[in-house]
C-alpha cells in the first residue's frame, strides 16, 4: 500500500464531488456496471475506475465480476464514521438556532 492510500479515510474519499456523484449513483441502484456508471460523466472509464478505486479503498464501494463485467455497489457503512462527527456538532447548531430564536421572539416584543 502507497503512503498516499494510507492516509486516505472516507472524510478524503466524499470530498470530492464526482466521488459523492458516485455514491449517489450507487446508492439509488442495487449494483451498477462500471460502463453504466461511466456514461453518467464527461469523462473515460479510466479516470471513473480511478475515482472508484479510491471509494473502494476506504470501503464505501465493493464491486464483483461477472463475466467480464465488473459491478459495483456501495457499502455505506464507513459513512457512519462522518455521521458520528457531524452528530456532535450538531448540539452547537441547535444552541445557536436556539439563541437566535430567543431573540428574534426578544424583539418582536
């Protein structure tokens, strides 16, 4: 494994958005061959297997031959890893709603 796979996670894998693109795609599809994924984009097969490979490395998508085709589907497991992050900030975004909702009530008055 490369340095560059090693520091890869799955917060570095959705930041780009043809990965999220994606996930997406597979998301709304039980499994998707890889010439039906590369025809929703404006670009090769190349770089779409590049981009997979990339989500398959932390996990999020799994794929299986069948013939000569290979399908991919998603694992959406590893996104409990951000869910859980965005979960605890979620708490200051309430407070400020919060707050903010105290004080649009404060100058009504």
């Amino acid at each position: 494994m490369s340095e560059n796979n090693q520091l890869r996670d799955v917060y570095d894998a959705i930041a780009d958005p043809t990965r999220r693109r994606l996930i997406r795609l597979l998301a709304e599809a039980e499994e998707i061959p890889l010439h039906e994924l590369t025809a929703q984009f404006q670009m090769g097969r190349t770089a779409v297997s590049k981009h997979l490979t990339i989500l398959k490395e932390v996990g999020l998508v799994l794929d299986r031959k069948v013939g000569r085709e290979t399908r991919f589907r998603l694992n959406a497991s590893p996104l409990q890893e951000i869910q859980d992050w965005v979960a605890f900030y979620s708490k200051f975004w309430s407070t400020n709603m919060l707050r903010l909702n105290q004080l649009l009530e404060e100058e009504e008055e």
